[in-house]
C-alpha cells in the first residue's frame, strides 16, 4: 500500500466498448538503406509473414475504450483521449548516450527555468483531475533529482491516478528503488542499449554497466513484474545482442522492449543505423520458437509478444516503420514547463511562464486544451522527421 491514508483509488464504472481491428490493415514492413523516401518496402523484397506478427492501424478505431472522467481538453480534434502524461524532471543526465545528445552535450536550461516541485505538483494534479490516469517520469535522468523520492509521493497521491511509472537508466536506481516503491512507483523502466560492458562504456561514454545490471536485478526482487527494460536498436552496434536480449526473458519477468532507432537533434540519425521492427522480429523467430501476438490495448506504443517456455515477453516500438499515431493517448510537459504534444513535433507552448504569471487553473487549462485540439493525425515520415527542427532527446524526455 502507498503511504497515504488519504489515497483512494477510484475505478471507472461501467462497460467498455469491444475494441476491434477492422480498420487495421495488416502489414509488414522490411526495410533497409536501400529503402525509397516514402519509408516503404524494399523493391523485389518478400516481405510477408504470419497475419499474427504484424499489424497496424492505419486510421482511428471507431471504437476507442470509453472512459467516464476525461475533460474535452484532453481531447483532440481527432477524437483521441490523452489519458497519459510524461513529466520530465530534469535535463540532466550521467551518461551520455550516443542516441541521446552530441558528443558535445547540449545546453541545458539554467535552475531557475526549470520547474519546481510544487510547478509539477500542481500541473500534474490539473492534468489528473481533468482525466489523466498514469504518469510517467523521465529525464535526463529523474533519479539524479535530489526530491524524487517527494515529487513520486505528492504524485502517487493524486485523486484518480491509477499508474506512476519512470523510465531511468539505472545507474542510481538499485539504493534508491526501495523508497520509491514505497513512496508509490508503480512501474519502471530501465534503459539498457548492450550486454557487453565494453560497448556500454562506448555507447554511453561513461562506465557503469554492472550498476545497471543490478539495478535490473533489484527491481526483480521487490516484486516489479514485469520489469521493462528499453532497448534501442543501433546496425553495425547491438543489432547481433537482440537474441542475447532475448534470453533475458527465459528465467526472469522481464519484458525487453526493442526500440526503432529515431532521429532527434544532435544524434546523427541516419536511415543505415535503423533496424526496423519486421527484421528484429525475423531475427527472433529464427531463433525462438512458440512466439505467440498479445492482444495489444489499442493505444499500446509495442507490439507485445510471448515465447513459449519464457516468464518474461519481449515488445517492439515501430515509430518509425508503422507509426502508431491512430491510438496515441500521450502528453509531455517538459522539465523546462513547455507543453508538448508530439514526441516529433516540433510545436510547444510554456504552461511555466503563465503559472508563474498567476493565472489560474481555468485559464491554464484553456492553454491546454487548445494545444491539444492543434495536435496533428500523424507524424511526419522518418526522412521529414530527421529534417524536421526537434529538441535533443535528453531535452524532451522521450
């Protein structure tokens, strides 16, 4: 139990309505440098496999579940409700992914312009109330945040949050993962590129793959289950460790998400560096049988996928090959206070300055509201995305 007899923890009442797939159109995508600017499948290429193994929903469902409590502000002039916000506490980071920022690092905001913990408190809390129901924390890296253990406590509190969740990379996490379990961290992820020590020193420019390693291991015996651990998926890096990943999964609650490589500023994204999702799965049937589809929540990021004779499962995150706009239910509130609604949109609007500027909760959800109604069907396609003018990813939070 959290911490707070002051906690109720509020169901949705009623029936939900079937999500189906009718306007799903089943397709898989190989894709490789040599692929056409459009994104699609490789000339002369077979590209067919199992109906089970691949599917993406091209348009929005008729039928998207139905829940009581959501606010129009968090509706989209396309009928998707946001249900989920991403709250990056910090521009910080100790490492310095290769994916993340240029070897250079970035500028980061100075102390004053970031969000205090009272600023996050009280947006989440406006966010909760007007029908956001699982928050995930992010950074730079939120465990370097000197009031983590506080800001996961004012928020597991919340009126009708069901989910907190962070996504970490691991390398302070194992000494302080008890309190914040106990402080209400529903969920975590954990950002964990190779198995090798000597390419995570390369990737990441600093040591401390065994900390991340126990930090996965310590998550396991407090009782996360599963344990999520993010994988970014790099050719000629750690595209021959997707089966070594694999394995993890055997003996373990672990779900290990394989991630499409994605063009933010200062990567250096190139469409050589990607694996798409069709050839990481191809990889993985080879090698492992019984692979069996879960049925995907309709505004799931993964495809999610079970093996036979494994306690853990093992997802893949296709933003690149097969967007997954149509059921996106995500909101971002950066550790600087802007407001964003696309991870690859370049569009933000500071709810920090009009807090500080003492406006009140209405008009602070006017800005948000009218922020969300601006939100576009899809993202651009990846060669628009790698043009596009984007924040460095340690900037956005994910």
């Amino acid at each position: 139990m959290r911490p707070s007899t002051f906690r109720t923890i509020h169901g949705h009442l009623g029936l939900r309505k079937k999500f189906t797939l009718e306007n799903c159109k089943i397709r898989s995508i190989f894709q490789s440098a040599n692929m056409d600017r459009q994104g699609l499948l490789c000339e002369g290429q077979d590209v067919s496999l199992p109906k089970q193994y691949a599917t993406s929903c091209e348009n929005f469902s008729e039928e998207l579940p139905k829940k009581n409590s959501i606010s129009d502000m968090l509706i989209d002039s396309f009928g998707r409700k946001h249900s989920y916000l991403r709250i990056s506490l910090t521009e910080r980071c100790n490492l310095r992914c290769q994916y993340c920022m240029p070897a250079e690092g970035v500028e980061l905001t100075a102390n004053p312009q970031l969000l205090t913990q009272s600023e996050i408190v009280r947006l989440a809390s406006l966010f909760v109330s007007s029908g956001v129901d699982k928050i995930r924390l992010t950074g730079g890296e939120p465990t370097i945040r000197k009031d983590i253990e506080e800001i996961c406590l004012q928020l597991s509190n919340l009126k009708g949050l069901k989910t907190l969740a962070m996504t970490t990379n691991g390398i302070t996490l194992a000494k302080k993962l008890p309190v914040l379990k106990e402080y209400g961290l529903d969920l975590v992820n954990i950002s964990l590129d190779t198995l090798v020590p000597a390419k995570f020193e390369f990737m990441t420019r600093r040591k401390g793959h065994e900390r991340v390693m126990a930090s996965i291991e310590a998550a396991i015996q407090l009782g996360y289950n599963p344990v999520k651990v993010n994988c970014v998926v790099m050719r000629g890096f750690n595209d021959d460790e997707i089966c070594d990943f694999v394995e993890l999964t055997r003996e373990k609650p672990i779900n290990v998400r394989f991630i499409e490589f994605m063009p933010f500023d200062g990567n250096v994204w190139n469409v050589k560096k990607l694996v798409p999702y069709s050839e990481m799965l191809d990889r993985v049937v080879k090698r492992f049988t019984g692979l069996q589809r879960i049925q995907d929540h309709p505004t799931e990021t993964a495809k999610n996928f079970r093996i036979d004779g494994h306690q853990g499962t093992v997802s893949f995150i296709t933003s690149m090959t097969e967007h997954f706009c149509a059921g996106c239910n995500r909101l971002r509130l950066l550790a600087d206070g802007n407001f964003k609604v696309c991870l690859f949109g370049p569009s933000e609007v500071s709810l920090r300055d009009p807090l500080r500027q003492g406006v009140d909760d209405n008009e602070l959800k006017e800005i948000i509201g009218a922020a969300v109604k601006r939100k576009k069907a899809s993202h651009a396609g990846m060669f628009n995305i790698a043009k596009m003018p984007n924040r460095p990813m340690i900037h956005i939070g994910g």
